[in-house]
C-alpha cells in the first residue's frame, strides 16, 4: 500500500520512497526515507493535500506524490519504548577551554586584522533572522513562513567591529532544490567564509542535524546554535551538549536566540574557531557497521577516485564524493572528471545499491539520519509533546478543519480590511489629515502675511501641500495593513493557507506555495515579488511574479479614495471592495491564459513545513512597522516630491518659461497631449489625466498628487469627466504597470526582457479591463 492509503491518525513504516530527480531528492532531504516512521494527520479540507508528521514534525505532500510512496502500516504500541531516562544538565565547557577541538597551536591561525566571515546557515524557520538581529543589532524582517529571507543580508557582530555575518536563506540539505537552495550552497562554496554559523532548532532536531551533516563535510570551521532551547527545557527535554559537541566534533552552543540567551557565548565560540581555523574534527559519518559498511566503502572509495579533482576546483573532497554519489551533476561537471573515472564512480555507485539495497539517494540519506540517530539516542531527551504544539494541533482543528478552514480564512481576511480600512487605519488617518490641513492653513497664512512671491505661494500650497500632503496621510493605512499582513505571516497562519488553498490555485496552474506572494502582493508588490524565490520551479515563479502585480498593493489606496469621494461617496466601501475582487479576477482570468499557452505544465509538489503557531516578538513587529513607514516617508519626500514639483512646474510654465495664464498653454499640456488620444475611448481624454497616469509609474500614490496639483480642488475633475469614465480610470490604475520599484523587482527576478514585457502586458491588460468596464457601464446607462 502507499502513504495515499493511510487514514488520518494511521501509522506506517516507508518501505519504498518512487519518483525521479530533484524532487526525489528533496523527499529524501526532508526526512522522508525507507524506514521512517510517518504518521498521517489530516487531509486538507478539499481532499489534498495530506499533512504528515515524520521525524517529530509536520510535513504537507500532494496525494499524487503521497501515492509513489510505499508504506507498511504498523499499530501503535508496538514501538520501542523511548528511553527514559533524563539526562542531566552538565556545565558547558567555556572559552577556558580553548583549543579543545586541537591541540593549542596546531590551528593555522589567520593573520591578525584578518575580517572575519560568517555565514548564518540553517533550516527554514530556525530562528536564523532572529539569532541575525541579536548578533547585528539590525532590524530583519523575520517571519514564521518557511523562507522569508529571500535575500541575503550582512551585518557586524556587535562588540566585534572586523566581523561581517551573513543571513542565508534557510535551507533543508546542500542539494539545489530551490534557487534559495542554491544561493545559500554557492555561499558557502564559492565565498568560503572563514566560519558557519549552523542554526539548529533543538525541538525540530532530527531534521535540523541533517544540514549540520552536509556542512561538517564541507570542513569549514563551523559552531553549531541549539536554538529554541527555552522551548526544549520547558517541556522537559534536555541535551548532553558535552556528548553532543564530542559526536559532532565541533563546539554546540545552547542558545535562545529569541530570548537572547547563550549569545555571547556563541559569539565568543565562532570567533574563536574562524580565527585559529579550527575544522570540524569529524566528517565520517559513515559507519563500517552500518549494513555491512556498503555506503563507507563506496564512500571512500570515491573520495580516492577524486580528490586531486576536487582540490584542483576548490571543493572539499568529502562533500563533493557526498554528492557525486548522490548524482549532483553541478558538482560531477564542476569537478571535470576524465572518461575512465565516470565509469569508475558508475561502478562503485552500483556496487554500492546492490549491497545496500537502496538506489544511491536514499542510501545516502539514510547514511546521514542513521547517524542522527545514534547522535539523538545518545544525547537528546525529546521533551513530551509540547505546550506549542498542543496548541498548534488545537488551533488547527478550526483553522485547517474541513469544514472551517475556507470560511476562517475568509473571515480573517475580511476582518483585516475592514480593521485597516474602517477602523483603525481609517481613525488615524483622519487625525492626520486634520493635522496636515491645519499646517497647510498655517503656512498659507504665514505666506500671505509676509508677501511670499505669489508663485512660491502657489507651489507650497498647491504643489506640496495638495500633492505629498494628500499621500502622506495614507501611511496610518499601509502601516496597519503591514501590520496585519506580518501578524498573520509570523504567526504561521500563512503556511496553513498555503495548505488549503493548494488545490484551489493547482486549477489555475500553481501550488499553494504561491499564496504568499499573492497576498503579501496587497500590501507591496515588491517585497511579494521577492519572495517568489521560495519557489523552486522557474515555471511557478514566472507565473507567480506576472500575476503578483494584479494584487491591489496600498499604493493604489489614494487613487481609489480620491475617486470615491469625487464620484461615488456613498458607495465607498463597496466600490473598494469591487476593485480588490476585480484585481484577483483578472489575475486568474490571465493565470488561465498563460496556463493553456506559455505555462504549459505542471505545477510545482507542494512539500512544505508546517510550523508550531508562535506569537511574533512584538519588538519584530515594531521593527518591520518601523521599517515600511520609513521606506513609505522616504518615497514620500523623495519620487513623490520630486514628482509634484515637476508637474506643478511644467503646469505653470509654458515653453517660453513665462507663466502659463491658461494650463492649455503649459508645456505638460502639449507633452500629454500626444498620448491623449489612446485614452479617448475610455473616456479619458484629457491631458491632465494622462499626464497623472504617466506619473503614476514612478509611484502610484503621485497619481493623486498630480491630479490634485491639475485640478486643484477635489469637484475639478468632476467637470471634466463622467461617473462610468471615473469608474474606467480605477480599473485602469487597479491594472496598469505598478511602480518603477516593482518593475526594478521584476528585472532583477527574471530579466530585462520580461520586465519589459510585464509593462507592455499589464497596460494592455488595464487598457481592456479599462474598455469593458466603461462600456458595460454605459450600456447600464450610466
Ligand atoms: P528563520 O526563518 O530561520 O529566519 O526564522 P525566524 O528568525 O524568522 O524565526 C522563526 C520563528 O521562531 C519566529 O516566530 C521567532 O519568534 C521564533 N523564535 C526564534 N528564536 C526562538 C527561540 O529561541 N525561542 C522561541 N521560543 N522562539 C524563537
Ligand atoms: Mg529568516
């Protein structure tokens, strides 16, 4: 039978792990191997995916995926009991310790003024950004979902000004799975930091220690952070660190990163080893023992067969041996082997299947967890089930449940834009704008009062004040928006939505994976496009960045208030609400398109973690708030300012630089002009709007700041345009290219090319949307 056949609650022993290539591989990464045990927890609410749990934690799989794998279903009790007995707590050897690892001296200690490099290197959702922040002092965005940091980031350890430390993406094995996978691998590779910083999750250890694996073999000096040790201790687990440190041979430091506990000490350890160049003291895992010591002979074999090739392309000999059994053929064309030597390595790999009885992946893999293994039986206590986890399980029966899944999504999500946008969001708003009209009354009294050249007048009030003003009292409701958005993406919620929606997006082409660009695409297109790099196929990602723009960002929120009020003040919340609907419509409509053309496939596996529900950090949250108002007051004073001026500038000039009596005259009525006639058919002809809509792609908020610095007042536009024109203009701003920043985005995820085909397409996509809307609109009679 197979892991499809197994009812929820129902155990069973992998026998057989089907499938090909890279995907195989990540099953095999991620703990699912012959001879684990994997217990199915439940069923997504619309029949799949299935979630699991394997080696102590939560996995999601595709039952398509679920069915190549073999099962024999055991009943429970029949396990081994799990020793009893708790370890105790032994003093962890300090610094005076040093040169444990060698004997003092015998390090080859790098020059002093030597900076030293570290890479922060650990599974998805360690605490890797977190422990980054402790050590920096910088403000990261951490977050709960597997694979937030989608980028690099560096910093110095505080108190040690010659350090430069770096957040890699968090990563489950050293095989290029995800482009995550292979930034965080030729980090380490190519860069060769003088040190690793290897974050483990003490409650998750089993997996975490198969990375910890794969890097001790790449011989860089390396310290190993037991992270979440609050969690561990708290329900009732301990470690032997002494015994630990002794089996890994190198320095393993008890941390908290979240708490901020055993930091320094981990601090004082990395610095210690980068700087005497202490290697690990262990790379051979493989056991003589272990079934007969196939995967041993095979092992060192291949590392005689081609050492003088890896050393000559600066590889370590036994990561790269590692992975030619395992079938990298990065690492096999990297290490240019002759003819003879391929053959060799062909023949040893299958000597070693036949007298292992597993194919060469799954050999290796179970190489590495046997190993974990006799680490884990010998020095951890696994806590009982933890209070986290309880609670995860109990918040998940409603949260994931079958019947209540989809409506508390809905509801949660509702209760976030009526929060932002209603209630809290709105409120604040309101006060600023209070205040900023006030200052505005002021400084024009002020003007007036000291007989301010009238044209100066006339740019404070109508340029600045009109235009920055009017955008800067949107950012109560970006803030709150980001604020909700990261709630629900630390907290884990995310992931679970991923869950659900899996089979939802598979129709239109995805995986649930996708549902995180596409949400964080409401608050800010950019960060959203980024974080499509969490997506291991090429394919996912395209069509993922193509459709991320349709999301309305709160960007757009000014435009669509300031066309509200105008045109349809009664009817505010529903026209929003509308927009919003029609921007995922379109972005389905189009994914179905690419789907049936350009897209042709299939969608990634979803093989995803399920993280325990943990409260963010409200010191994380403040940061990340922190943060977007900064980089929004920033936009704010810099494109949007520059923006007004040269509008309010070219409005009121004409091209002899004598101020324009009637705007007709100005030099932006004759630029726009020449692009006016593409907007007639949507009823927008008029220079103004177009010139506002130009501007727009510099950013989206400057849309409304042009057009109040045009028309002046908030009736201006009224005159000029009808309600189904206004209604055309928002579907057209709801569509059209997002900013500059995105497009930059775009170019750096895939390339000139596509971005500029993103622009071409979307203003298209908006132009039509823009049509339909105006003439179905004008067949109601509108
Ligand atoms: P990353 O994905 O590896 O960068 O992990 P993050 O730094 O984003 O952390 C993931 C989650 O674990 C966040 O909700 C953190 O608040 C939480 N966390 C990090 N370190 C600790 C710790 O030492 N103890 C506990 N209890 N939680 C932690
Ligand atoms: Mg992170």
């Amino acid at each position: 039978m197979t892991l499809k056949d197994l009812k929820p609650g129902e155990s069973g022993v992998i026998k057989r792990v089907g499938g090909t290539g890279a995907l195989r591989q990540h099953f095999l990464d991620m703990g699912v191997i012959p001879g684990a045990e994997v217990t199915v927890i439940q069923f997504a609410p619309m029949g799949d995916p299935v979630e699991l749990r394997i080696h102590g934690y939560e996995l999601t799989l595709r039952l398509d995926d679920a069915d190549k794998i073999d099962v024999q279903t055991i009943i429970h009790g029949e396990k081994a009991a799990p020793s009893s007995t708790r370890k105790k707590l032994m003093e962890h050897p300090g610094l005076g310790e040093e040169g444990k690892f060698h004997p003092k001296g015998s390090g080859s200690k790098l020059p002093s003024g030597t900076k030293l490099t570290f890479a922060l290197v650990g599974n998805q959702n360690s605490g890797k950004t977190t422990l980054f922040n402790q050590l920096t002092g910088s403000n990261q965005h951490v977050g709960n979902f597997p694979g937030v940091t989608v980028d690099r980031k560096d910093g110095v350890i505080r108190g040690h000004e010659n350090t430069l430390i770096t957040d890699l993406p968090g990563i489950y094995s050293m095989s290029p799975y995800t482009s995550e996978e292979l930034v965080s691998r030729n980090f380490v590779l190519n860069e060769k930091p003088h040190g690793i910083i290897n974050i483990v999750d003490a409650t998750n250890i089993e997996r975490n220690l198969y990375l910890t694996m794969q890097l001790l073999e790449i011989g860089i000096p390396m310290v190993v952070a037991l992270n979440m040790m609050d969690e561990m201790t708290g329900n009732g687990g301990t470690v032997d660190i002494n015994a630990m440190e002794a089996m890994l041979g190198v320095p393993v430091v008890p941390i908290s990163a979240a708490k901020n506990e055993g930091v320094d000490e981990l601090v004082k350890h990395a610095v210690h080893v980068a700087k005497y160049q202490e290697k690990p003291l262990r790379q051979d895992f493989c056991a003589v023992d272990d079934h007969g010591g196939a995967v041993h002979r095979a092992l060192h074999s291949v590392i005689h067969l081609t050492e003088d090739h890896a050393e000559r392309s600066g590889l370590p000999v036994r990561f790269s041996a590692s992975k030619l059994i395992e079938g990298d053929e990065l690492i096999l064309s990297q290490l240019s082997l002759d003819q003879n030597e391929k053959e060799t390595l062909e023949h040893i790999v299958l000597q070693m299947e036949k007298e292992r009885g597993l194919d060469r992946s799954a050999a290796m893999a179970d190489m590495r967890f046997a190993y974990i293994k006799k680490v884990c039986d010998r020095c951890v206590i696994k806590p009982k089930e933890s209070r986290e986890h309880i609670r995860s399980r109990k918040l998940d029966r409603i949260l994931t449940g079958k019947y209540t899944a989809i409506p508390t999504f809905i509801i949660i999500m509702g209760l976030v834009f009526f929060l932002t946008f209603n209630v809290i969001g709105a409120w604040l708003q309101e006060l600023l704008e209070k205040g900023i009209d006030s200052l505005e009354k002021a400084a024009g009294s002020a003007m007036a009062a000291g007989n301010v050249n009238s044209v100066i007048q006339d740019l404070v009030i109508n340029g600045l004040f009109e235009g920055v003003g009017s955008v800067l009292s949107f950012l109560p409701i970006i803030v709150t928006m980001f604020f909700f958005l990261s709630l629900l993406e630390d907290s884990g919620y995310i992931a679970r939505v991923a869950f659900f929606t899996d089979k939802l997006l598979r129709k239109i082409g995805l995986s649930g994976r996708s549902i995180v660009p596409l949400l964080i695409g409401f608050g800010c297109t950019v960060p959203a496009v980024m974080s499509t790099r969490t997506l291991p196929s090429a394919r996912d990602r395209k069509l993922t960045i193509l459709l991320t723009p349709f999301m309305s960002c709160t960007a757009k929120l000014p435009i669509y208030a300031f066309f509200v009020n105008t045109f349809f003040p009664n009817y505010g919340g529903a026209v929003m609400t509308l927009l919003y609907i029609v921007g995922v419509f379109v972005g389905i409509i189009v994914a179905l398109l690419f789907k049936k053309t350009l897209f042709r496939g299939e969608a990634v596996p979803f093989v995803m973690e399920l993280p325990n529900y943990r409260l963010p950090s409200p010191r994380n949250v403040m940061q990340l708030l922190w943060e977007k108002a900064k980089d929004f007051l920033q936009r704010a004073f810099s494109v949007i300012l520059i923006a007004t001026i040269v509008v309010w500038f070219l409005q009121s000039f004409d091209f002899r630089l004598n101020p324009a009596t009637d705007s007709h005259d100005s030099i932006l009525a004759s630029i726009a002009g020449l692009l006016t006639p593409l907007f007639m058919p949507l009823g927008l002809g008029d220079w103004r709007i177009v010139t506002s809509l130009i501007s727009g792609f510099m950013a989206k908020e400057s849309v409304v700041s042009v057009l109040e610095v045009l028309f002046g007042a908030e009736g201006g536009i009224a005159a000029v345009i009808t309600p189904a024109a206004a209604a055309s203009l928002l579907v057209f701003c709801l569509l059209y290219t997002p900013c500059v920043a995105a497009i930059a985005s775009v170019k750096r995820e895939l390339g000139v090319k596509w971005a500029m085909a993103v622009v071409l397409w979307q203003c298209a996509v908006a132009w039509l949307a823009a049509l339909v809307v105006r003439l179905v609109l004008l067949g109601f009679g509108l």
